[in-house]
C-alpha cells in the first residue's frame, strides 16, 4: 500500500473543491485573495495529516490518497 499526500481546498463562497499535492501547487492555481492566506503563512503553519485549516475564505485539509501496490501483468 503506498499514500500520497493531498491537500483540500474548498472555497466557502465559489462551493468549488479543489485537490493539489502542495502547498506552493496551490498558490500556482489559485490567488491569495481567494484563499484567504498567505502561502509563506500556511508554510509556516506545517498542516499535518488530518489537520484542517480554516480561512475566512476557504477551508483547507491535508490527507493521504491510498493506493495499492501495483500488480504484475503476469
């Protein structure tokens, strides 16, 4: 089984989720005016596992996508 990290972000008021694998991938997408946080600022708060952070403007999540091994095509 192998996980990789993903981070959450729904906008409040667009009802709009959005799925990235960074923190810096989200600020390439999306403005800090519509997030409602810095990215040095949301770097420094280290989300974790699990951990939710909400803004004024959006609520964002880390987790972990599960994945299973892959199988030989034998």
């Amino acid at each position: 089984m192998r996980t990789i990290k993903v981070i959450h972000v729904h906008l409040i008021f667009e009802r709009r989720d959005y799925y990235f694998g960074s923190i810096s991938a989200i600020f390439d997408t999306l403005d800090e005016n519509i997030v409602g946080i810095k990215e040095s600022t949301l770097l420094h708060l280290q989300l974790g596992d699990g951990s939710c952070i909400p803004t004024r403007r959006a609520i964002i999540r880390q987790s972990h996508l599960i994945r299973c091994k892959r199988k030989d095509s034998t």
